[in-house]
C-alpha cells in the first residue's frame, strides 16, 4: 500500500474566505507518463510517433508570448 503526503499551502499562499485544498505529493513509482500530442501540417499527432529528427525539432521549438500592441 502506498502512502500520500498531503502538505498544506502555507499561510501566506491561502486565499480569503476560500476553502484550500492540500497539495497531493506522488511517489515516482506512483506517476505515469504524459503522452504529449502536437499539430503537425494541420493535424495532431502524438510525439511519441514521430521519427528521431523529428523529435529532435520538437525539442528545439521555442515558445513565445506576443506583446499586446500599444494603442496610441
């Protein structure tokens, strides 16, 4: 049997007038791989599909966030 730590958010973290909910804490042979799927030419594939230069692409991409244009 496995065991959960459930450590709470620290005082400072907690919202007002709001119920806080415990931080579940897993054990590594508790998680599971996450398959991560990406669009490619206009539809989705999974990563884990892909040819070996092809995931090396996929760990080269850069992401980016866009500035709001500034109104004058």
């Amino acid at each position: 049997m496995t065991t959960i730590d459930i450590i709470p958010a620290p005082a400072s973290a907690r919202p007002t007038g709001r119920a806080v909910e415990p931080r579940v804490v897993l054990l590594d042979s508790e998680r599971q791989p996450c398959e991560v799927w990406t669009r490619v030419m206009g539809y989705h594939r999974p990563v884990s599909s892909f040819n070996i230069g092809k995931k090396g692409e996929h760990q080269e991409r850069r992401f980016f966030r866009e500035a709001r244009c500034a109104l004058a």
